[in-house]
C-alpha cells in the first residue's frame, strides 16, 4: 500500500513557495546528489528498527549500536524472544533506551503474530507497530520498498519553515505544504536531501548561512531562534 498524504486539513503554503520550491529542488540536486538515509541497515527488518531507535537520537549513536544488536536479534522471530531487558544493555547509549527497548520486543513479536515476521509493505500496518509513526512509516517504505514519501523529522521541518516552504509547525501539516510543492517522484531524495543539509549547513542553533547555496533566494525565516 503506498502511503496516503497527510490528513491534515489543507493549508496554504506561504507567499513565494511555489515559485521558490524548483530553485530549493535543484540546489539541493546539485549539492546533494546521492542523498539517502544514514542509517546502516541491510534488511527492511534491520530498517525499522534503526528508525525506531533514531527517534529523538542521532543517526551515529543508532548505527553505533545496531551492529551488536543485530547480531543478537538478526530477525523479527530472534527478537520477539527477548524480553525488554535484554535489549537494553545493547541500546543503552541511545537516548531513551529503556522505552524503545519494551518497543522493539513488543515490534517484534506483532510482526510475528500478524506478519509472519516481515515488515509489511503497508503503510496502516507500520503505523500500528509499537514506537512507530507516520514518519517511521514514511522512512520504511520509501528505503525498504521505493514508495514516495516525505517523512518530516526535525531537520525537515525546520528547513521546510526557514526556506519559506511552509508556515506549520505539526510535521503532518509540513508533510501536506512539501507534497504540494514539489514533483512525488521527488519526495524521497528531497527528504534525505533536506535531512543533510540541515545536518551540515543550516543547523538548528548556528546556520552557515554565509557558506549557503541558497542564501540568495531563502528569506531565512526564524533564523537566529532556537524554536525553529
């Protein structure tokens, strides 16, 4: 099942998006052009677990940890056997630990009772697996099976506000306001392209803005607050 849009209510996208939207695509075409996820993983399994993790973490303290743990529960059958605890101890240097820890065995034994131990390529049945979300959905089925999707995490949202793409704070709202704006063949390299520039240039506290490939034509909305 390919992922449904937003459900939020429609929302009109600020001023100037629309016209702004194809120079944003095309600079981060060309300064980004392999752009995809971080995160290391070699199963859809393996997938949707680092994103579980990556909540509220980094992408180098998951991908720190997940080699250990993988090792230990290579599968959804390996993992469904443990208890919380015994997945703590390989995740402890994740941020929350402890709650994704119950998440992933509870994750695990749902994807064998329901799914044979597969993740499923539906959209519905990844949002209703324990720690998941529309963006864990959103990342799962778009790295694991090429359905386009733009997952909005912090880095996103924070771009889509400061580049004058959108004007909400609700990451569903923000999901809808980029899905208007650019090509659906598109929204899987736009969400790892976005995720990257906000990682190397516009970060949250101290934007490069002098060192941006943009800074010609992004009105730099909330720059300088920490809040956006």
């Amino acid at each position: 099942m390919i992922p449904p849009p937003s459900h939020s209510a429609a929302t009109a996208v600020p001023r100037g998006a629309r016209s702004r939207a194809p120079r944003v695509l095309q600079t981060l075409e060309a300064h980004y052009p392999d752009a995809r996820t971080e995160l290391a993983f070699t199963t859809p399994f393996e997938l949707l677990v680092a994103t579980v993790l990556s909540a509220q973490a980094t992408d180098v303290s998951v991908n720190a940890a997940t080699p250990a743990l993988f090792a230990r529960y290579p599968d959804a059958q390996a993992m469904s056997a443990a208890q919380p605890e015994d997945i703590e101890p390989l995740i402890r240097s994740i941020g929350l630990y402890r709650g994704k820890a119950r998440n992933l065995a509870a994750l695990a034994r749902l994807l064998l009772e329901r799914h044979g131990g597969e993740v499923p390529n539906d959209f519905g049945a990844v949002v209703a697996l324990p720690g998941a979300g529309r963006k864990t959905a959103n990342v799962v089925l778009s790295n694991a099976f090429g359905y386009p999707a733009i997952a909005v995490d912090t880095h996103v949202g924070r771009l889509a506000r400061r580049l004058g793409l959108s004007g909400q704070t609700n990451p569903d709202k923000v999901e809808r306001d980029l899905q208007t704006l650019f090509p659906r063949e598109r929204w899987v390299f736009l969400h790892h392209a976005l995720i990257l520039h906000g990682r190397r240039i516009c970060t949250a506290r101290a934007p490069a803005c002098g060192a941006c490939p943009m800074a010609d034509f992004c009105p730099q909305v909330g720059v300088g607050l920490a809040s956006r």
